[in-house]
C-alpha cells in the first residue's frame, strides 16, 4: 500500500483551510498536516477540527513551513512513499491528488508538477505578474537547463526518497524553483499534469502585494541564475 502524506503550509486561511483539508480524498492519504505560519487568525483551529495534524512555524516563509513539515515527519519516523504540497488558499482543487500522483504510481515518475497553464484556470485566478512570472522562469529554465516545465505551480507530488535527495533549503519565495532545478539537476523523472485552479479564497500573500511580487521574483530569479553558473 502506497503511503502519501499532504503538506499545506497555511498563513491567514481560516476561511479556506477547512475546504481544502475536507476536499482531500481520504482514502488515498495517510495524513493531512499543515503548518501554520504564525497565523494571526483562526488558521491552526480550523485545520484542526477539520482533521489536520496542525503544527507551528514562526519563522515567516513558505519554505520555512514546508521544511517544518518534513521535519516532523523525519523525526515521527513515518517513512511515507510520496509527499504532496498543496496551497491552503483554495485555489487549487484537493480532489485533483488522484491526477496528479498517478504518474509517479503508474509510470515511475519522481516528480509531478501540477501546471496551472492551461484552459481550466479560471480567469483572472492568477495576476498578470504571476503569469508573466511563470513564463519567464520555465523559459529560462529551459534555456538555461533545457527542462521542460509551463508552470512552478505549488500543487506538486514527489516521491519521499527523491525529496530527501534534492536536500532543500529555501526558506521563503524560491522553494518551488529550487525543487524543480535541483530535480534536473538530480536527472530525475518529472512530468506536468494539467489541473484546474480557480480564484483564491482571501488576498495572495506573495502576488497580492507589490512587496511580495518584487521579492518573489528576485528570489525565483536568482535560483535559476545560481544554477546557471554551476
């Protein structure tokens, strides 16, 4: 029996956690955690009657919480087959786990991206800067690297062993790209699946202010060019 844990890092989305931890098909999960970034709201409590696993982390950054939750499953000994990471705004759809983990359970691949580029994303369910921010980091990516990626979407399946291979390290806006680099870097076997997105629940963190947009993207940025120079 396969077993998959879903990490969710989650700051401020008390009035969307509960929907994605309920929409998650249970009977293909072990467990559901998500790591509240020192939320100010009612986050860690929602998740929690939802049926979470809820844990903290302080240190602002999306990374941060990510790394958190591999924490606790490296020191919980829970030894899960594959990871998936998955955003607590609502925007992607839970349900969709089943797509996006069956190339790794069907065709032995290592990584699976769920890209977010195509005719299923609602409109206006991602800002101008998000979608010219996504080009430009797969265009260079496949410039640079020659990988073939449309997307740096958040919602992701990777196989356990891979994740602890590519030894991650970024903390906040770049641990998307840093999976995927260090992914083709490792040779590993990665795919996309198109899945659907719609409007998020409440204001993006990152897209939603010009601070967030700007450093995201020298964040993003300077990953590729770092590995450019490798």
């Amino acid at each position: 029996m396969t077993k998959i844990i879903v990490i969710i890092p989650a700051y401020n989305e008390e009035q969307s956690i509960a929907n994605v931890v309920n929409d998650i098909p249970k009977h293909l999960i072990d467990e559901v955690i998500v790591v509240n970034n020192n939320s100010t709201d009612t986050t860690a409590q929602v998740a929690a009657n939802a049926g979470a696993t809820v844990l903290l982390e302080s240190r602002m950054g999306y990374g941060y919480a990510c790394l958190t939750g591999m924490e606790y499953i490296a020191t919980n000994n829970l030894h899960p087959d594959i990871i998936v990471f998955l955003d607590g705004d609502y925007s992607d759809y839970p349900e969709q786990i089943t797509e996006v983990i069956q190339p790794i359970l069907k065709d032995n691949m290592d990584l699976v991206i769920g890209s977010r580029n195509n005719s299923q994303r609602a409109k206006n369910s991602m800002t101008p800067q998000q979608v010219f921010g996504n080009w430009l980091a797969t265009f260079l990516m496949k410039l640079f690297f020659k990988a073939n990626f449309t997307d740096l979407g958040p919602f992701r399946a990777i196989k356990y062993n891979k994740l602890l291979a590519l030894n991650m390290t970024d903390k906040t806006y770049g641990w998307t790209v840093e999976m995927q680099l260090k992914a083709v870097k490792h040779k590993f076997n990665y795919t996309e699946v198109p899945v659907k997105y719609r409007e998020r629940i409440g204001v993006s963190k990152v897209s939603g202010t010009i601070k967030g947009t700007i450093f995201a993207g020298i964040k993003i940025l300077s990953w590729i060019f770092k590995y450019s120079l490798k």
